[in-house]
C-alpha cells in the first residue's frame, strides 16, 4: 500500500531556487544553473562495426527502448533477423544512444543497457564527459524531444521520414549539472520502476478475466447451462461428454458457402481508395467488423477476383502468424470484400451465426490444435481439416439461451476489463507527465532519497 501511494501521490511541487528563460520552443524557462545548446555538443556518431557478427543482436523500440533482439521473440521458430549475416552491423557499447533514424519521430531510441549490435540503419551515439546517458534516454524519449525530432526530419509522409545525424546534432537541448542529471535517472528509475510493477499487475489481472471469459464460454458451448442436465458421450476425446438433447456435426454440415478472398493488382490505381472495406487479418481486432484500414473501388470488385461479401457472415483468418495465438473470427456488419488469408462463411438454418462465433471462441484452442498447420513462414489453417471438424450443436432455443447468458457474463467481465484499462492509461498519463516534469526542472528532485534503501 505504502508503494501503491507513492505511485499515485501528485507530482511533488518542490521548484529550483531560480530559473531563467529559454529559447527551446517547448520549455520556457529552465533552472538557473541549466545550460542550453546543441546536440552536437554533448554526442559523436559511432560507426564501429562488427567483423563477425556475432555479438548480441539488439533491437530498438519505441515502447521498450534498446532490448536484447532475442528477449522478444514470441515463438522459437521466429529468425532473429531476415539477414542472411550480421557481419557490418554497427556495434553498440552499454551506455551508448541508439537511433533508429526512420522512426526517431515516435520514439524508437533509447540508451542501451547491454553490448551488442544493431542494424547498420541506425545511428549509434556517445555522450562526451557532460552526458549521464540515463538522463537522456529519459529526456529525447519525452513527447516534445519527439516534436523536435519530426521537425528536423526529411521526407514526404510520417512513414518515410528519416534523422540523419546533421539533423539530430542542429537540435537545442538543455544540460544540467551531472549531479542533477544522476539525480533525476536515479529519481525516474524508481518512480518508473514501481509504476511499471503497478501496470504489469494489472495486465496480468486484464490476461486471468480474458482467461475467465474464455472458460466461461468454452464450458457453456460444450456443457450447456444446466449442470444436473443427463449426458451423453459425444464420441470425442477433446469434448467429452454433451447434453443428451445435443448433436455433434462436422462444421461442413452447418455451413452453405466458404468464399476466398485476393489482393487486386497494387499497380493498378483504380482498384484502390474506394469506398469499399478490404478486410485483411489486421483488421480482425473486434468481434464485429465495420470498416477496414484499406478500402477498395467497385471496379476492382467488378474487374478481379475480389468479390462483395454480404453483411452479416461471419469471416475468419485462416493464415497469419497471429494464429500461433489465437483465431480471430468476426461478423462484418457491412458489406465487404476480403484478402487471401480470410475466408468468409454462410451458414444453414441449423445454427444460429452468433452462436457458431461463439463455439469457434469456446473451443478455439481445439480447433488450433486440430487444424493449423505450422510452417516455418506463417501459420495456416487447413481447410479440409476445418470442414471436417466436430462441434456440439444444440437445438435453435438452446442456442439463444445460451448466447444470451454469454452475452450477459462477458459483459460484466469486459465492464471490469474496461475499467482496470483505463487505470492503466491514467498512470501511464501520470507517468509521462512525471518524467517531463523531471528532466525539464519543473520538479527538483536533488533532494530525493529512496526511503526503501535508505531503510
């Protein structure tokens, strides 16, 4: 409780003695004894690159800052690299800033806490005598040193814009005295450290209710709801045994079409920027689809193998890399067209299309296990092995009962979720302001001791 209060305890209004103003845009007026001036001043570039390659291989991110590439692969089976060698790679000393220069404008740098290398793409910095590299990972990770990394960019669109060195080094900065920047690292390093402690909790808390709804869910499409209901053996291993009133069916049997999807040619113009949603999997985020990142026109409906899906059918990713986790299926509440790696399904009268939704979520895991096919590239779904598949299937009435309890339990569940997210956007908020108070002088934190350590 005590840590919790720290936490949330208003950003302390303790200022410098003295301040004088500034000619950075974004900062006023800055501690008395703070100096103002170029980056060029304080940082020279390093381009040592590696014979070999075989250092550790480090990436950057806007997020996570300078991390061990190999920390953050999701499956074993991801390449460390798509290079086929890591000789030339720049290498990067602990300490040393990190730019990646095509994304400097949201963030993606960072001082690196290990030895290693980085892509030749980047730009690798040290700090002369005047730098504590842990007080600027702080400050050019702050919204406006990103503001001023945009500005001195060069490029048509936010996708293309690229830091050189030149430019980074033209950027006002301010300097305080070393004992002030090693005070505010050591004051950020706790006060983050405890702050993401408090957002790691509550993620995890977000992870065990999803895992929740999904067992809820999963115990109501092959269970039922009535738990004195007589049972019956459904002649599957996975399902065990169903409600004696219950049928199980291969999903060909519930479904009337199973349409594909494609990509117009790129090179054509006219098939893009209509007014018509080409769902791919990244779309695929909410149960019910309305629009998408990318639309086409009619004439690409018209002119190729893209065709106008119905609203309210029900579409499936069958190949992305995200199906080593999961399997995204939605109902498009429009009419849409779709990529290659979707496949959009009608149903008979047999099976009601919310419900079929929700077997898919409830045995999702199942399914996955039966029918994804796992390749080194990306992972697919197998068609056949899908159509053959056996899912329980009550009568029509139990079907509504059954998705009106659903509906009901993952509402109250998603209320929870709802609100524990918007605790972690408010301390995130706080987090950011806390920082930027810090490494502008707003705060004087000189005085600050660790009461944990100091016992």
């Amino acid at each position: 409780m005590a840590k919790q209060k720290i936490i949330f305890a208003r950003i302390m209004r303790k200022r410098y003695p003295k301040y004088k103003p500034t000619n950075i845009p974004w900062l006023k007026e800055a501690p008395e004894e703070w100096e103002v001036l170029r980056y060029k001043y304080l940082f020279k570039e390093i381009n040592d690159r590696s014979e070999k390659g075989e250092e550790e291989l480090l990436s950057v991110s806007q997020y996570t800052g300078v991390t061990v590439r190999k920390d953050k692969l999701e499956d074993e089976r991801d390449n460390l690299t798509n290079a086929s060698s890591l000789e030339g790679y720049k290498r990067v000393d602990k300490n040393d800033l990190v730019i990646n220069i095509m994304l400097a404008w949201n963030g993606s740098l960072g001082v690196s806490d290990y030895n290693g290398i980085v892509s030749p793409a980047y730009c690798v910095y040290k700090g002369n005598s005047q730098v504590f590299s842990k007080y600027f990972h702080y400050l050019l990770r702050t919204d406006f040193s990103k503001n001023d990394f945009k500005k001195v960019s060069t490029g048509v669109v936010d996708s293309r814009l690229r830091m050189y060195s030149d430019d980074f080094f033209s950027i006002y900065t301010i300097l305080p005295p070393l004992p002030d920047q090693r005070a505010i690292a050591a004051f950020l390093d706790h006060k983050c450290a405890l702050i993401d402690t408090f957002i790691q909790k509550k993620t995890r808390l977000i992870e065990l209710l999803k895992e929740q709804k999904q067992a809820l869910i999963n115990r109501a499409v092959t269970r039922g709801l009535d738990p004195e209901a007589p049972l019956k053996p459904s002649g599957i291993e996975w399902l065990g045994d169903i409600p004696e009133g219950w049928e199980v069916k291969k999903v060909k049997y519930v479904i009337t079409s199973l349409a594909s999807g494609g990509t117009p040619s790129m090179e054509k113009k006219e098939f893009w920027d209509g007014n018509i949603p080409w769902i791919s999997p990244k779309d695929m985020k909410y149960a019910e689809i309305f629009d998408s990142e990318i639309k086409v026109t009619h004439l690409a409906v018209e002119k190729t193998s893209v065709k106008l899906i119905p609203a309210n059918s029900i579409l499936m990713v069958v190949r992305s890399g995200i199906l080593q986790r999961t399997l995204p299926i939605a109902i498009n509440r429009v009419s849409v067209t779709i990529n290659q790696d979707l496949k959009a399904i009608t149903l008979n009268n047999t099976i009601m299309f919310e419900y079929f939704i929700g077997i898919i979520r409830g045995i999702e895991n199942e399914l996955l296990n039966a029918c994804r096919k796992v390749v080194a590239t990306v992972d697919s779904i197998e068609i056949p092995y899908l159509l053959d598949f056996m899912i329980p299937v009550p009568s029509l009435e139990d079907q509504k009962k059954l998705l009106d309890y659903i509906k009901r339990e993952e509402a109250n569940i998603d209320l929870v979720i709802s609100r524990i997210t918007r605790e972690i956007d408010l301390i995130k908020e706080y987090k950011s302001a806390l920082i930027a108070e810090a490494v502008t002088g707003g705060i004087d934190v000189r005085g600050w001791r660790n009461k944990d350590e100091a016992g």
